[in-house]
C-alpha cells in the first residue's frame, strides 16, 4: 500500500467521522435544549419558603412543638443524668452545702501517706529521668530505663564484684 493510498483512506474516515458529527449535533443540541426546559420547569414548580410555611396547617404546627419541646425534655434528662454520674463518682451530694451540720460528726483524720519513692528528695520518675540523661551522658548514646527498682544487699554485691552485665543486659 502506498503513502497516497493511505491518505486517501485516512481522508476518507475523516471525512466520514465529520459527517457523522454533524449529523448528530443537530439532534444533541434540541436533547439538551429540552432537558434544560424541563428542569426550568421543575424548578418553577418548587414552592418557595414562604409558600412552604404557609402552606403547613396548625396541626402540622403542632407536631412540630411537640417534637421540639420533646427534644428539649430530651437534652435535659441526658444533661441531669450526666450531673448524677459525677456526683456519684466524686461521692458528693447534689443539695449538700459546705458547711457540716453540728450534729454531724467529725472526720476521722486520715494518716499520711507512706512514703514508696526510690530517693527521698525525688519522686520515682523524676528519679528515672535523672538515671537516664546520667547514662546518655556516660555511654554516649541515647539511652532508655525500661524498669527500675530499689537496690537490696544483693544487688550492691553484684555490682562490686563487677557482674551486672551478667544480670541484665538492659540499662
């Protein structure tokens, strides 16, 4: 097949594919046209907001108070059910006052707490967070305390005979 061959049936689809455009662009003009017709209309039709209003009776007006004011009863029980978990987890009354009675009788005092911290100027994680910048700063590299605890007799023999690594391998 020759070059002039080929364009001429190259020109020959061109030309069919352009006569085929044009005749089917005529017919999807007017679908086009009469679809946008029929939303013009449909949308004329709809009722504004005022016809809408106007248009509920008083017994839709009615419906809609009573489903109102059931919301309102609604938001107020979930509100007052809501109050009565937290007084009951923080043990208060909802009408107690500051002030005890007279006849009430007095608190027993309660004993301090027992002290369980490590050090006894620091608290537990104040103390772990001082253990590892101190060990990041002696190794070199970053470093985490995964688990401490207070060090009993054994403990202290171990680190002097030089056997730590032996039980743990974590900082």
């Amino acid at each position: 097949m020759s070059t002039q061959d080929t364009l001429t049936a190259v020109t020959a689809v061109k030309d069919s594919v352009v006569d085929t455009v044009q005749a089917v662009l005529p017919v999807v003009q007017d679908t086009l046209t009469k679809a946008v017709d029929t939303a013009t209309v449909a949308v004329s039709k709809v009722p504004t907001t005022g016809e809408a209003f106007a248009s509920v009776s008083f017994t839709g007006w009615l419906l809609i108070l009573l489903a109102f004011i059931a919301v309102i009863a609604l938001l107020y029980i979930a509100i007052g059910v809501n109050r009565l978990a937290v007084a009951v987890e923080s043990g208060k009354t909802l009408g107690s006052s500051a002030k005890t009675p007279a006849s009430a009788p007095a608190a027993a005092p309660v004993a301090a707490p027992v002290a369980t911290s490590i050090h006894p100027g620091l608290s537990d994680e104040k103390l772990a967070v001082l253990l590892a910048v101190a060990t990041a700063e002696v190794l070199g590299k970053s470093t985490t305390v995964v688990k401490f605890r207070a060090a009993d007799g054994k403990d202290w023999t171990w680190a002097e005979q030089g056997r730590v690594s032996l039980h743990t391998h974590k900082v």
